[in-house]
C-alpha cells in the first residue's frame, strides 16, 4: 500500500473492518465532502449484486452526499463497476485499492 494520509488510511481501517465483521472477499469505504465516512460490504441475494463499493457509494448518495472526497477498497482485484459509481459523484476522487 502507497503512502495514504491519515483520513484516506481510516478509509482503509473501516474497509478491513467491514470486510472482517461480515466475512465477506471486500469491503469498502468512502468519505463525503462533508466529512462522513460510509462503510459497507458485498451484497449478495439471489435478486441483488451489488459490490462492497457499489453498496458504499449507495448510501452516501441515499443520504444527500452531493460528492466524494475518497474511496477504498480492500480485498477485491478491481471494481470497476464500484469505481464508476463513485465517478458519477467525484469524477476527482481517488479510488484506492488495498488487496492485503
């Protein structure tokens, strides 16, 4: 993992505990503009897929998040599908992927 600055690496702590409390391959983790920080895993029904990130940006944007500051990731290969949901909200904000 690249160096992070300390509100992106608590991303990366939420991302890991969100993946460890639901035994899930990913979680994952944004912050809004505004500072809220929205944590999620995988969600997988027979009628619903969505990613750990996919899940993550729903919230912000259910709860009023006009934009994001950062995304993580941990545990996945890639997301790209997570990546361009946070993209339709902060075409800017990094998405960082941690596979460890």
């Amino acid at each position: 993992m690249t160096d992070l600055d300390p509100e992106d690496a608590k991303l990366v702590t939420l991302a890991r505990s969100a993946k460890a409390r639901t035994g899930a391959a990913a979680g994952a983790a944004v912050r809004d503009t505004d500072g809220r920080t929205y944590v999620a895993a995988a969600v997988a029904l027979p009628s619903l897929q969505l990613s750990a990130l996919q899940v993550a940006v729903a919230m912000a944007a259910s709860s009023g998040a006009l934009g994001l500051e950062a995304a993580v990731i941990v545990g996945a290969d890639s997301d790209v599908a997570g990546a361009a949901a946070v993209r339709d909200l902060a075409p800017a904000a990094p998405v960082h992927l941690v596979t460890t």
